[in-house]
C-alpha cells in the first residue's frame, strides 16, 4: 500500500504531522484486515466444504472481521474529531 506523506504538504497547514501518521497507521490497520478477509473468504469459497460448514464459517469469518475492525474504526473517529476541533480552532483564530 502506497504510503501517504502528509508533512509538508497542504494537510500539514491544518492539523500536526503526528495526526497524519496516526490517521496513515490506522488505515492501514484496516486495509490490512480486509486484505486478509479477502485471501480467508476467497479460499473458504474455493474449498471443498460442504455449503453449511461454508456458511457457517463465513459468518465466524465476517464476525472476526467486524471485531478486528471495530477497534481502528474508533480510532479513526477520535482521529477526525481531533482534526475538526484542531481545524475549527485555526478557523476561529485566524478571522
């Protein structure tokens, strides 16, 4: 995955380098754990399994899925919240 340079760039006017890194770490993170249920699904369809054992590992696959997520999603959120606050703030102390 590409990595994203935010020092230095525009962003970096708005918000500090380390919220840019955080954010890049983050998605990531992310992009990590569906690449990894992309390779676990794509092999349980080409299994031999019967479709119930399929269906039913399917679902224990999205569930880890959603778990592995839900922690990277949160940081994310705190992570957008900051920058608003972060943006709003310079808005307010530039007018």
């Amino acid at each position: 995955m590409p990595k994203l340079h935010f020092q230095g760039s525009e962003h970096s006017r708005f918000y500090r380098p380390e919220l840019g890194i955080a954010l890049q770490n983050e998605l990531r993170a992310l992009a990590d754990i569906e690449c990894r249920y992309e390779e676990h699904r794509e092999g349980l369809e080409r299994s031999a399994l019967p479709p119930s054992i399929k269906q039913h590992l399917a679902r224990q696959l999205e569930e880890r899925r959603a778990c592995s997520r839900g922690p990277h999603e949160q940081r994310l959120a705190q992570l957008r919240e900051e920058i608003l606050r972060l943006t709003v703030y310079r808005d307010q102390s530039v007018h």
